[in-house]
C-alpha cells in the first residue's frame, strides 16, 4: 500500500513537470498504480489506518505526487450534501467551466506541502470534466462545491501547478472577483 513515504514533498521536479497523457487503454501497470492512488486517499481517512501509518486524511491524489508523471488521478470526498465522490481516472480535462468562482475560506493544503501557506486559492465554482475511469468507461462529470475544488486541485498537480501558484500574493485574503467562499 501507499504512505507518505512515496509522496514527494514541494521541491521536487516531478511537482513541476507537465504530466504526460496516458496511452489508452491503460496497461496493466498504470491500472495497478491508479487504484493504489485510490486505495491511499480511502486508507488516509479511516482513522484506525490513518493513526497505524501516519497517514494525513487526503481527499485526493494526483500521479505526480508519487513521482509517476502521468495523467492520473484519484479523489474520494463527501459533498455538503453527504454525497460520495470516488473517483480514479485518466486523463481528466475540464471542457468548461462557470465564470462564477469559489473558494475554500480557511485556503488549500497540499499532501506534498509540509507547510501552511495562508491565503483564498481561487477554483471556479463549476466545471464539466471528461476522463476515463480505470474500467476504460469514458465519464463526464458536472461538479461543484468541494468535489469541483478537489478536481481542479488535482488536475492542476497534472499541470505542474500548485495551489498557492493562485494566491494573491499582495494580499493573500483579498476578495477575489465574482467568487463565493465555500461553506464546507
Ligand atoms: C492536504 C490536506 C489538508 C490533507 C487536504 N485535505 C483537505 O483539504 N480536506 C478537507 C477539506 C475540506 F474543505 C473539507 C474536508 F472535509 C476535508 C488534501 O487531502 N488535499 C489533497 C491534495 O493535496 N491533493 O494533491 C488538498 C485539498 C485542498 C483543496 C482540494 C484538495
Ligand atoms: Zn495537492
């Protein structure tokens, strides 16, 4: 299984170099390491493991982050709503989005970033994203609230992006245009 261990941490280059597309369908080896990326973000919220391995309680993960600069990533995250979003997919793209805009009021972590780096990380507020899943089904999936956050976290972790990359760096809590802080 997955730990921190093999999460590379801020610094490294993987973090900053675009993830290349993966070759459809997925070899056997690419399906092993997606649902291992899934099998870490479920594992990282079940406190008895989380505790067990010094796991932090991840709410998704992107290839790159364990040093496989593929574009692949994973997510397991509640809406507000209670609804389940559990996803392990290749190549993920946002086909649009709303101008509207959102953001975590208490800003974004980083499974890779040891460190807190205080500020509003704008994300749109809604976004349409096509991928394959690791059955090979191509999906297509209209978020919002925190599961539309997690993806746009992820897929920019496939783009070499990091989250406080966003920050106003000015003025980290400056009120960003047409955006609402999400209640989460
Ligand atoms: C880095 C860490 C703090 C562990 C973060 N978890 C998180 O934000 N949990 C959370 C947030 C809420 F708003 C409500 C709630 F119920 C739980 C996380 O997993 N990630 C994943 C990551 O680093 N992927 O590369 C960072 C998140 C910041 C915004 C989306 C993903
Ligand atoms: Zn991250």
């Amino acid at each position: 299984m997955l730990t921190m261990d093999d999460i590379v941490r801020d610094g490294h280059p993987s973090l900053r170099k675009p993830a290349d597309e993966v070759i459809l369908p997925a070899s056997d080896e690419d399906k092993e390491i997606l649902n291992k990326m899934l099998e870490f973000v479920k594992n990282s919220q079940n406190p008895e493991l989380a505790e067990k391995f010094g796991l932090r309680p991840g709410i998704g993960l992107a290839a790159p982050q364990i040093n496989v600069s593929k574009r692949m990533i994973a997510v397991h995250v509640h809406d507000d709503k209670g609804n389940l979003y559990s996803y392990a997919l290749f190549n993920p793209k946002i086909i649009s989005h709303s101008i509207e805009r959102a953001y975590l009021p208490g800003g974004e972590g980083c499974l890779s970033v040891d460190e807190q780096i205080p500020g509003y990380v704008p994300r749109y507020a809604r976004i349409t994203v096509t991928a394959t899943n690791v059955d090979g089904e191509k999906i297509k999936l209209r978020l919002k609230g925190l599961p539309a956050i997690v993806f746009q976290h992820e897929i920019d972790h496939l783009n070499g992006v990091m989250f406080y990359d966003h920050i106003n760096k000015e003025d980290p809590f400056a009120e960003i245009q047409d955006a609402n802080p999400l209640s989460n």
